[in-house]
C-alpha cells in the first residue's frame, strides 16, 4: 500500500467512523424506548434497560454499515473534487481504478463485518435478548411483587406489596389465597423476604397474622404469627422452549429448517428467504460503494457541483435497498431465492462497467484536464 493509498483511505475512514457511530447512536436511541417496560413493569434498574438495549446493536450495524460506508466514500471523493486533488490525480495519469482501489479494500473489510453480523452476532445477541426478557418476565419477584399495585397471579391469588426494596425484600403486604376453595385465607405482613429453595420460591412472611373462614361456626379464624412460609412455586411462569423468530436464528436454521416443528414448516419459505437474503446482505456493501464512486468519479470530468450526482446516487441506492426487500419478500412466496441476489449483483455489474470501463466504451467519456 503506497502513500496515495493510505491518504485515500484517512480521507474516507474518519468519515466513516463518525456517520456509523453518529447513526447508529440515533438509531439506537430510538429503538431503546420499546426496553423501557423491562424499567416500569418489572421493577428494573438502568443497568439491565442498559445491557438489554446494547443487545439490539448488532441488528442495527448490518444495515447502517452499507449506508455508513457510502456515506463516506461520497464525501471523501467530494472533499477531494473541492480541493481539485481529483483533477490534479487524473493529471497526473492516475486511473480511476487505482483511486477506487484502497476504497474496495475497505468495501471488503466492512462486507466481512456485516456477513459475521448477520451470521452470527445478531442471532446470538438477540437469542441472549428473548432470554433474559423471558427470565425476567417469568420471576415472581419482578412481575408480581411490586410496589402500591393489586396483582392477579393467578385464579385464586392476589397479592399487593405497599413497598419493594432491593435484595428481595417487601413491606406491607396483603395476601388473598383462595386457589383452594376448602381453605380460603387471607394473609396480613408487616415485612416478606423471597428465598429461593429446593422446592421452589417461598415467600416467608414477618409479623403477621392469618385469617381462615370456619365453615362449621361461619366466623373468621385468625391465627398470628412471628414467621411463616407461603410456597408461590406454582406461579412461577414457566418460559418453556423459546419459540426462535427470524432475526433470532443462525444461517443454518434459516437454510435447513426442521419441518418435524410446526412453526418451521409454516415458515419455511421465509426462513430460507431469510438466510439467503443475508447472505447476500455484503453484496449491497460493493454496490453501495460502486454507485458512489460512478457518481463521483464517473462519466465526464466536471468542475461543477456533484450536488446532482449524489443526490440522484443516493436515490438509487435507497431504491436497491428497497428492490432487495421486495425481492425477500417475493423469494418467501414463491421460492425462487437468486432474487435476492439479483438486485445488488446488477447494480454491481452496472455501476463497475461505468466506472472502470475503457474509454473508448463510455458513453461520457473523460475530458482532459488541461
């Protein structure tokens, strides 16, 4: 790699860094709102909203990576057509392939980054986010015990805690247990702590009494007491077997789906779908960077703005992106998966001819600069 090779590429590194993390922040703010129940429902700190949002951040990367990188091929060739360092290169008999050259070897390196995303870090940080969710939404503590709320566990069980304090710890709290309806009782706590045991959670209550209906006399037993245990084991949800979507599964899942399950046999158009589309999701990279540089460097020599250029690049890849969803969604339906790879193969093939074509094979051909 020689001296004009590393300039191009600081010229279009520093770009790219700050468009992927100034995007993916924006975008990553936004989708962290839908994790903000995990607070308000289950009792959550910031810490576990925090953990769980940084989950989402690789499904994220493997699309701004495509749109980063264009981003930043565009406004290094622009910044070096407003220093008239293009004209000054083709002056000096650099070829357009050897200015896109240190360009694709970066195209490489993020089409590389954005297959390992879609192939392995987004299923697995989204199979560690439907997880942690579901542990959380199955715990007693944190989606029955909390605080100034009346809570249905279950037919026959309510429950209201008047405060929950950290290390599962609760004051003031009223139990109705009616799940067994020869024995209806009614439990009254100063303080409850939840421990978990061999047998299940046990909510050993502090201070209290218990008040039982007698059937024979009709009147309302009430027995006090300094401790006492009441088994809540059997409320506990159980996650079972987590149902896998899309986004949550691995390349080979997509491609081979196991028809013995209902869920793959209904589905397994889109899962194969699925995994080919980001399969080909790198492909759009190469693209993305072609079109840019076609607008950029392309065609005819000009000193004018390439306001025109960029902004007609612009809609052209915002519509390949949309030809690649549409392809998915026809592929799923009908099974004819190389759709999917159309899109971006041609717009390779295209913006690549335009660029690095021979002279005298270009509609526009190069002006020379005198």
């Amino acid at each position: 790699m020689n001296s004009l090779d590393k300039y191009i590429l600081r010229q279009c590194l520093m770009p790219l860094i700050l468009i992927l993390v100034v995007t993916t922040a924006i975008v990553w703010m936004t989708q962290s709102l839908q994790r903000i129940e995990i607070i308000v429902e289950y009792g959550q700190g910031f810490l576990v909203f925090l953990y769980l949002s940084l989950l989402i951040i690789p499904s994220l990367l493997a699309i701004i990576i495509p749109f980063a990188l264009f981003g930043a091929v565009v406004y290094a060739l622009y910044r070096l057509h407003s220093d008239s360092e293009i004209a000054v290169m083709f002056a000096a008999g650099v070829s357009r392939w050897r200015i896109a050259v240190p360009l694709l070897f970066i195209t490489l390196l993020a089409a590389c980054a954005t297959l390992y995303v879609n192939v392995d870090l987004m299923p697995r940080s989204y199979r560690v986010l439907k997880q942690t969710v579901a542990d959380i939404r199955a715990d007693f503590a944190t989606s029955l015990l909390r605080s100034g709320e009346f809570i249905s566990a279950s037919k026959g069980f309510t429950i209201y805690v008047d405060e929950s304090r950290p290390g599962n710890q609760f004051v003031g709290l009223l139990i109705n247990d009616y799940r067994n309806n020869e024995k209806r009782e009614t439990y009254m706590a100063q303080r409850a702590i939840l421990q978990e045991t061999k047998a299940g959670p046990l909510l050993i209550l502090k201070n209290g009494n218990i008040q039982r209906e007698n059937r024979d006399s009709g009147k309302v037993d009430i027995i006090r007491f300094d401790d006492w245990a009441v088994n809540v084991s059997s409320l506990n949800d159980d996650p079972g077997e987590l149902q896998l979507e899309l986004t949550e599964r691995y390349l080979g899942e997509l491609l081979h789906p196991d028809l013995s399950k209902p869920y793959d046999r209904a589905n397994s158009g889109k899962l194969i779908a699925e995994g080919h589309a980001r399969l080909a999701s790198p492909l759009y990279t190469f693209a993305y960077v072609l079109v840019g540089l076609n607008a950029l460097i392309g065609g005819s020599y000009t000193r004018r703005s390439y306001f025109l250029r960029v902004a007609s690049a612009g809609a052209i890849i915002f519509g390949l992106r949309v030809a690649g969803f549409l392809a998915q969604g026809f592929a799923s339906e009908a099974g004819t998966v190389w759709m999917l790879y159309a899109p971006p193969t041609a717009a390779i093939g295209v913006a690549a001819f335009l660029v690095f074509a021979p002279q005298n094979w270009r509609i526009f051909p190069q002006r020379r600069v005198a």
